[in-house]
C-alpha cells in the first residue's frame, strides 16, 4: 500500500473535504480523487461517499483511517529513529504563539531544541491568541502556544502552565486601590482577540463584577511590551501577565485571583510530522506536571 495515497485520504478525512485536503497538501483535487480511487482499487471497498453538500467515511473507511494511523506513527518512528544515529532531522518548523508565550515561554524551549536539532530552520509569528488560532486552523503553522484553550474539532490542546494578571501602573502611584477606584482610572487595554485582554475581562467579572465596558480605556495596543511602555511614561494602568511584570520598571499594584492558562495546540494529524512530534514532546517533557 502507498503510503502518499493514504496520508491523502487521511487529509481528507480529517478536513472533511477534498478541495481543502488539496490546497493543504499543495496538490490539485482532481489529483487527491485519484489518489483516493487508486487506494479504493488497490483495497477493493469504498472508503468514502459523497455528494454535492457532504462527504462521509464507509465503515472500511473508519478501518482504514485508523489502520492508517498507526501505520503512518510506525513508520515515522522508524525514520525518526534511524535519523537520530547521525542527528540529521531536518526541516522548516512553523511555530505561531501569542505574546507572552512567545516572549517569556519560547525562547529556553528553541534552544533547547535547536540543541538538539541543529539542522531544523524554525519560523515564529507572534500575534493575538485569537489570530494564531486562526491561521493554525487554517494550517499556516505546525503548532502554537496561546494564552486561551481554543477547543478546536481535530486538534489537541495541552496545558502548559498558567500565571497570574497583575495591574500595575507608574511608580509613583498607590500601592492598592478599592474596586471603584479601578472605573475612574486611565487603561491600557490589549486589542480585541487578545489572550490577555479577554483574561482581564473575565477575571474582573468574576472578581468584581465589573464589565469591560464600565473601565476607562484611553488606548489598546497590539503587544504587552508596548503596554509596559505607556505605563512606565505616566499613560495610564494596564493588567499584564505577572510573567511580564517582573522585571518592569512599574509599580505592582493588585493581583487578580483568577489564574490564566497557556497552551500548546495542534492538530491531530500533526504528530505524522517528525518535527512537529519532536517539538511537542521536548515542549510536554519541560512542563510536565511535577
């Protein structure tokens, strides 16, 4: 059996559809029917029925879809291992992470892996939890580390560790204000789609019952870093992951109680990629629970 034709109807199964399964996979979909139909020939049953408006998996499609899995896990254990007598695992790896992950969670676990994988080119974009999760969906990155749990159909999603918000605001400031005080202050918000921002604002509700829209806010900037700065020049206050407050030359004023998580996400079929299963494992094996 052709490995290609099934890692094809595999794409195919997974995304439910054979134009995007083409565009993934950069082929054109008249040549994934053909993959598909050579595979069904070559086995001799029907992996798949479809019409105009739905596409399902044959009870012999279930088989081998899951056959396939393991086969598939199988052999890329075998390349993998025999890769690793001469540490030649190679490739472009495609991270995409929200801001503090990529700033504060990332850069230990790249070079560590690097380390390890000398020969792996690595890309990271780093943007709002939201939009991350958006391209990863879209299949422009291999794995993303945001500060929400996206809950994605085909995809997995670990925890990883979780901080604490922190408000802070110029040094020159209080040290602790009363729940009235924090409406008539001056904030620096995140920008919609932001792992923290929507952190913020669920924690506030369920702390004090304050909603988004009863804060002040003069500004909304796109990175932590940026909300740092307007702090520390006097702007206004702004809620920050504790991790990004350590080090800032700004006064901590109060911690909200509610804890916000970090995740790795990935889709299911990403651990056939030997990068891909590689990183995740060093990235599970320093964040496993001790």
């Amino acid at each position: 059996m052709s490995l290609r034709r099934l890692k094809t109807f595999m794409e195919v199964v997974d995304r439910r559809s054979f134009s995007e399964a083409a565009n993934h996979m950069g082929l054109t979909q008249s040549a994934v029917s053909k993959q598909i139909k050579n595979l069904e020939q070559e086995l001799g049953v029907h992996l798949l029925r479809r019409d105009q408006i739905s596409l399902e998996v044959t009870e012999a499609g279930s088989l081998v879809y899951q056959s396939g899995k393991k086969m598939i896990r199988e052999w890329n254990d075998l390349h993998k291992a025999c890769a690793a007598f001469e540490n030649k695992l190679s490739g472009v790896l495609r991270i995409g992470a929200s801001t503090i992950p990529g700033t504060y969670l990332l850069p230990p676990l790249i070079k560590e892996f690097r380390e390890a994988y000398p020969h792996i080119d690595i890309t990271i974009n780093v943007d709002s939890s939201e939009n991350v999760v958006k391209k990863l969906h879209q299949g422009h990155f291999d794995v993303a580390m945001v500060g929400l749990n996206p809950l994605l159909e085909h995809f997995y999603s670990q925890f990883l560790t979780d901080d604490q918000l922190v408000l802070i605001g110029p040094s020159r400031e209080m040290d602790e204000l009363a729940v009235e005080d924090i409406k008539g202050l001056p904030m620096i918000g995140r920008e919609p789609g932001s792992g923290t921002q929507l952190a913020v604002e669920e924690a506030l509700f369920l702390q004090y019952g304050l909603k988004a829209q009863e804060l002040h806010y003069v500004a909304h900037v796109v990175d932590t870093v940026t909300l740092i700065a307007m702090v520390e020049a006097g702007v206004g206050f702004g809620f920050v992951s504790s991790l990004a407050a350590h080090d800032a030359k700004v006064r901590k004023i109060m911690q909200l109680e509610k804890r916000r998580g970090f995740y790795m996400v990935y889709a299911e079929n990403a651990l056939q990629d030997p990068l891909t299963d590689a990183f995740t494992n060093l990235v599970m094996e320093q964040f496993k629970p001790t």
